[in-house]
C-alpha cells in the first residue's frame, strides 16, 4: 500500500509538470525501507529514521522536506498516513559561490581541450566546442549534450528542446560561434557515422555522457592551468554564470535599464522566476562600478 501510495503521488505530481526524478528515486527507496518493516502507512518514527541515514545534513534534511511532501498527499487520501509537522531535520545549504570566468581562461580552456589524453579523436574537439557553445550562449550543459544535428538550423540559430521546464527555445548564434561550429561539422561528418547527436558518444547512437564531459573539462582544466578554489576545480556550470554576468555587464546599467535587461535575459535563460536569474549574477567590479554609477546619478536627480 505504502509503495502505491508514493507510485500515485509521483504521477500525479508528474502530471502537473514536475519531473521528480532523484526526489522519486528517494521516496521510492523509503517505501521499500518501510515496507521491508511490515508497514504499509507511513509513520513519522520510522520516516525521520530513514532520512537520518543520509551521509550529510543537507542530504538528510533533503530527504525530510520529500517526506513530508509525500506524507501531506498520501494523509488527504487515507489519514492513517502520518503528516510530519515542520522540519524535523533543518539545516540551512548556501549555494557555492560561482567563479566568473575570464575571457582569456575560457579560451585557454577551449584550446587545452583539443590535447586531452583520448583514444577517439573526435572527443577533443566534442569537448572544446561544447565548452565554446555554452560559454557563448549560456546554455545548461544538459541542453547542450542533448542537442541533435537537425536543432541547427542554416539561419543562424539553435533550437534547444525539452530544457529544465519543458520548455522549447531559438537561440541565436554570433557570427564567430557560427564559424567555430561549421568547422567542427565539417570533422564530425568525417569522423562519425550515422548518430543523430550533435555531441556524439564514442559508441552507440547516444550522445556524450556527463560524466565524461565532466572528467574531460577538469582535464582541460589542469593542462590549461586553471587554479583550484578550496582544493577542487570551477565547475562547468559556472561557464552559465559568466555568461549571464557579462551580459548584464555589457548593458548600459542606468535607471530602468537594469530592470528591463534583467528580464529580458530572464527569458533568454529559460527561468521560470526573475528571482532564478538573480543567482547567476555575481559583484563583478564592472558592474560595481556601473552600480555606483548608477546610484550616483540618481542621488544627484533627486536632490534639491
């Protein structure tokens, strides 16, 4: 019954749009903690005890917060399911600070990843222009894996399909990232033979893994001489962070340009809430300084 109860709760919520794929995989695995336990409802004890196994404070409280979700669900269906009354678990996590990338590292990465140590040929220039393409255009890198060759189109642009919320988009490309893109075609139609994917694996019809991806821009990384911060290296995500800093750095930050911009790159990152983007954007001293800037004047226009 417990395991129904939770099949029930993911479809329905799944119906509504939401993916719940590793929250899934965690309820999932409660119910069979439980069930093992002879317990078809869920009891607050033996929930709390399942979710203080998790290896951290974050994990844990994580598991909690799903639990407690479900259990407000499976109570309005049957109420001998028991409702977990406030966060029995808290534990407060601080998003890693993003590194903001230089112009000059992302090209000394890009270059580096066409001398990584691999067997398929094709896998450096997968790498480096993967990093290229989304450090241009600031798609997520799931976005960019997943990308076919039939979503680049002749005008210009790249149709992303499926992002984070189901979402479909055109992005445009610069005329220089154009350029890079032809010439790695030009090498994968030689290279690779009938994958549909723009970033192909090195076997099957599927496209490069994450892990892969992963493993190779750290490798990248390394040879191009990227310090590490806290013993471990930026990560490929901060390529999205660059891109969404140095856009707002090249507006002109005064007045009401800075809200309408803020939107607008809003849309064009596929957030579903101004307050998403709001993450990406570090204290640059260029936009410090377009702040200050900005304030200035309007201080001096509002004073007699």
């Amino acid at each position: 019954m417990l395991i129904a109860a939770v099949e029930q709760y993911l479809s329905t919520r799944r119906a509504l749009g939401f993916k719940l794929v590793a929250a899934g995989q965690r309820l999932q695995k409660f119910a069979l903690f439980a069930t093992a336990r002879g317990e078809q409802h869920l009891k607050v004890a033996t929930a709390l005890e399942w979710a203080a196994q998790a290896p951290s404070p974050h994990a844990r409280h994580i598991r909690c917060r799903d639990l407690r979700r479900f259990a407000r669900f499976a109570h309005a269906e049957d109420p001998l399911h028991q409702c977990i009354v406030g966060d029995p678990l808290p534990h407060r996590w601080r998003r890693p600070l993003p590194h903001i990338y230089s112009a000059d590292e992302i090209a000394r990465i890009v270059v580096a990843a066409r001398s990584i140590r691999e067997k398929f040929p094709l896998k450096r220039q997968v790498i480096a222009t993967m990093v290229g393409l989304v450090a241009a255009t600031g798609l997520r890198i799931s976005e960019a894996m997943r990308l076919r060759l039939e979503d680049v189109h002749a005008d210009g642009h790249l149709r992303v399909t499926m992002t984070k919320f189901r979402k479909s988009c055109l992005v445009p490309l610069h005329a220089t990232t154009r350029e890079a893109l032809a010439r790695y075609l030009t090498a994968r139609r030689r290279q690779v033979g009938d994958n549909p994917y723009l970033f192909p694996s090195p076997r099957g019809r599927t496209h490069v893994s994450y892990g892969t991806v992963l493993h190779s821009f750290h490798e990248a990384q390394e040879i191009a001489g990227i310090d590490k911060r806290n013993g471990r290296f930026p990560r490929i995500h901060d390529l999205r962070h660059t891109f969404a800093t140095r856009s707002l750095e090249r507006c002109a930050l005064r007045g009401k340009d800075v809200a309408r911009h803020h939107i607008a790159l809003t849309t064009y990152l596929g957030h579903a809430n101004p307050q998403d983007t709001h993450w990406y954007l570090q204290a640059t001293p260029t936009l410090m300084l377009d702040t200050a800037a900005a304030s200035e004047s309007l201080m001096w226009a509002v004073m007699p």
